[in-house]
C-alpha cells in the first residue's frame, strides 16, 4: 500500500522585516492530496488503497522538533506549521483517525505516541515522508510519498459474540521520533487490536496491523469478545511486514465453550429504613455452571466483587438478596453478579438512596412511606391510614399570605405544610376543613402537603407506591 500525496505550499506568511528575531516565523500549508479524490479514510480491501476524510491530519516535523500539524478540509490538508528549519527537509505522519497520547508542543515536542487497537469503526493506517526538497523560505513547493507502516490483513471470525473481538499480543503502539524521523511499533499493555463486532460463520474483519515477529499461539483468553463473554485462543501469526497486505484472512474461533455467565440486575425494593433487597437473574451459565451468584454493592459507582458482596447459591434463574446494615441518606450503588470457572460477570447498575420509599414508625405506632430526606436526614412521610374522600375546605377559602399556598403566591419549598394546615383549620374552622382535620386528629406531626411537598412526592411516587403496596396491599397514592 503507498499513498502519493503532492504538496503544494500555497502561500507563505513572511515575518515583517520590523518583527523581532524571536517571533514565530508561522507558515500556511495546503497539501493536494492526489488520490481518489481524497474524499475519505478508509482502506479498500479489495486494492488495499488509502483515501482520505474530513478532519483527518498529517503532523509535521522539521529540525528533530514537531511543528504543527495540517487537516484535510474534504479536498485539501490544510494548516500551519511554527518555524520549520531552513535547509531540512520536512517530514509528514499520518496517525489515521488517532490522537496522540501526549500533548504536543510545536517547536519542542520530540517525540510522540499513538494507541491503534479499537479499530471497530476505522483502520489507523500509520504512514509517514520526508519532502524530497529542503524546506526553504519562499519555496511554495514540496512533494513526497507518504509510505505505510503498517499491513492489511483479513480476519476470517467464527463467535456467536454481537460485541466487538479483541486479540492480545499484537504491538498497537506506534511511538515516532521527530529527531530521527522514525516510527516504531510496539506493545502497550496486552496488545489489544479490536475487530468490528458481528456474529455468524466466517465473518470477515480487516485489521491493520503493524510490523512484528511471528507470533506463536497464544493462551486461552488471547482472544476475547469486548463484554467478556466469549474466549478463545489466538492462532499463529506469521510476521507481518509493513507496506503488507493479506486477504486470505487468519482464522479466529471463538468459542462459546469458554463463556462467561450472563446475568442481569432486576431491581432494588426498600425494605426496612436500613436495608432492602436487591434481586437478579442468571439467565445463562456460559461455558461451565454457576459457583456463585449474588448482589454486590458499594457508595460509589460500578461496584464488584471486592465491595459488598451478598451470595445467594448458585445455578441458573432468579434471586433475591437482602442488603443491610446500610447508612440512611447514602446513595447506594447496586449490580447482580455471577461466575463460572472462566470468572464474573455483572448486570447493569441500579441505585438507589437509603430511606425514601421505606417504612419509617414514630413513637407513637403510627407508621408512614419516606417521600422525602434533607441533608440532615430529617424527612417526610405518606401515612399508611387512608383519608378517603375528603375534601380540603367544603368553603372558598384564602389563605395566600402563606408562601406556598394556594393561590398565591406560589413556591416549591418544602417545610411549609404544617403552617399551611394550621392557617386553614383556623380560617375555616374543623368542620370545613376535613382533610386537615382528618390529619391533626391522627397527631400534631401530620399535616396536609403544600404544593412544594406534593412536588417532591410526586418525583418518587413510583417508589412510594412501591412501600405503600408491601405494607397496604393496593395502596396507592395515585
């Protein structure tokens, strides 16, 4: 694969012959890129050819020193460079569709690296030139061959997986040297390059690979879906070339006879003020059987198995864990888990705030549904007791001096109602006011809701309900 790539210097922004010495000597690039137009990044797998995209870009380094970088604008690349050497030669890199790891510098970055392992979207071609000409001020023109670092090389997939296929092992770091003007490959991490997802037999996948020995097979898990689910073994790899291109492909099973277990997070009931039960479902044991299932949680997000953890047996199907000893107040966060002998997986995360929803009893035995907590755990409460068919007032009534009130003027504070009930009991009078009657008789704490506190309620009603139905059956408030 060689990319031609002619380069044009449009135009040269001279410093003024006033400017100081040490002022950057900015100079405007536009590159015409003569290849297919230059309409897109891609690499044709049936040529192994590079075409161009909008917002890719050429780095550019002169005098062992970056010195900008150039975009294409979908004709042309186009940008500045800062200061380029008199009488070196400029030399261009394409990181296709990468961003470098660090941040760079124009006129002292030295050195800079790329990661090319996701590859589910496009292939990071690495290619690089130097100008055939010295760069000198005033000379506008500059050609040169953009050469590739890298092979194509055709993956044939056999896996049932829909999440992408990641092999490890493989160099997927690309580190270049502006003072030597080289590019070389090499491992971060475990060498991830990740393939497109999809399922079915023989599924093709292009990967762009860079230049490396031959690789011989690789142990179990050398190659793995992106959701942990599905692992296999990686094949050998014969040494791969740069500038390669291979289309027969290299076949990479994955088999489902490593699988992880699938499980999901069904939801989290209060259950007293201080605990609730959190519940699962192992929908499917992977490769070999469930040894353990169960519920983990944790105050921060993205909880596992070294946090809490509550077991509950092992095995296929549902089940339900009681979480307790829990802080009122915390925000509690919650996922379902199950392993095999290949390890653990987790469900999708719920959470949930301890108290609201949960059954709160004072002093007296009256008991009610937490609706509401403030930052010093005082809160609000929906009785248990049913007030059926009650109006507010059986009279027109006024009231609006009360912030909160109704008709006017009208807040969303919460705190205002119990004053909202005194004032209307003793406008009215008992008997005209049955609702806030109804509610004092049970004790001076309970009182009617103002608008702010019907507002709140309203935000977790779906919970309430949820309190209210395991304590009254059909219990609602609406």
């Amino acid at each position: 694969m060689v990319l031609v790539v002619v380069m044009t210097m449009a135009q040269c922004k001279k410093n003024n012959p006033t400017t100081p010495d040490n002022q950057n000597n900015v100079v405007t690039i536009t590159l015409d890129v003569k290849n297919n137009n230059g309409s897109r990044v891609d690499v044709n797998t049936t040529t192994g050819t590079v075409d161009f995209e909008t917002g890719d870009k050429v780095y550019v380094g002169s005098g062992g020193k970056y010195v900008g970088f150039l975009t294409h604008n979908g004709t042309n690349f186009v940008g500045n460079i800062t200061n380029p050497t008199e009488n070196q030669p400029l030399q261009f890199y394409f990181l296709g569709n990468v961003m470098p790891t660090e941040t760079l510098s124009a006129g002292t970055t030295e050195e800079c690296s790329v990661i090319i392992s996701d590859q589910t979207e496009h292939l990071p071609v690495i290619s690089c030139a130097a100008s055939n000409e010295y760069y000198v001020s005033g000379l506008t023109s500059y050609t040169g061959h953009l050469l590739n670092k890298c092979a194509l090389v055709k993956f044939n997939v056999t896996t049932p997986s829909n999440s992408p296929i990641c092999i490890t092992g493989m160099k997927n770091k690309v580190t270049v040297d502006f003072t030597q003007n080289t590019i070389t490959p090499s491992m971060d991490g475990e060498g991830v390059i990740m393939l497109p997802a999809g399922s079915g037999e023989n599924v093709e996948k292009w990967a762009i690979l860079l230049p490396q020995e031959a690789l011989e097979e690789g142990e179990e898990g050398s190659i793995y879906s992106e959701e942990g689910i599905y692992t296999g073994i990686r094949p050998e790899i014969p040494t791969i070339m740069e500038n390669g291109y291979w289309a027969n492909g290299i076949d990479l099973i994955v088999s489902n006879d490593y699988r992880l277990p699938m499980v999901v997070t069904s939801d989290v009931i209060p259950h007293t003020v201080y605990s609730a039960i959190g519940r699962g479902n192992v929908i499917d044991e992977g490769g070999s059987d469930v040894i353990s299932k169960g519920i983990c949680w944790s105050n921060s997000p993205n909880p596992d198995t070294t946090n809490y953890v509550v077991c509950d047996g092992f095995g296929i199907g549902e089940y339900s864990c009681l979480i307790s000893e829990l802080n009122l107040g915390d925000t509690i966060y919650v996922r379902a888990f199950a392993t095999n002998q290949f390890g653990t997986m987790y469900g999708d995360e719920v959470s949930f705030s301890v108290g609201v929803g949960t059954l709160y009893e004072f002093d007296d035995g009256s008991q009610g549904i937490i609706f509401y907590m403030n930052e010093d755990l005082h809160g609000l409460v929906v009785s248990l007791d049913a007030g059926q068919n009650l109006q507010w007032t059986t009279r027109n009534s006024n009231i609006g001096g009360i912030p909160n009130a109704y008709p006017a003027p009208v807040t969303l504070e919460v705190g205002l109602g119990a004053a909202y009930t005194t004032a209307l009991i003793n406008q009215v009078g008992s008997s005209d006011a049955p609702a806030a009657a109804w509610c004092r008789a049970k004790g001076s704490e309970w009182y009617l809701p103002s608008l702010g506190e019907l507002c709140a309620l309203n935000s977790v009603h779906q919970i309430v309900n949820e309190g209210l139905s395991n304590h009254v059956p059909g219990a609602s408030i609406g």
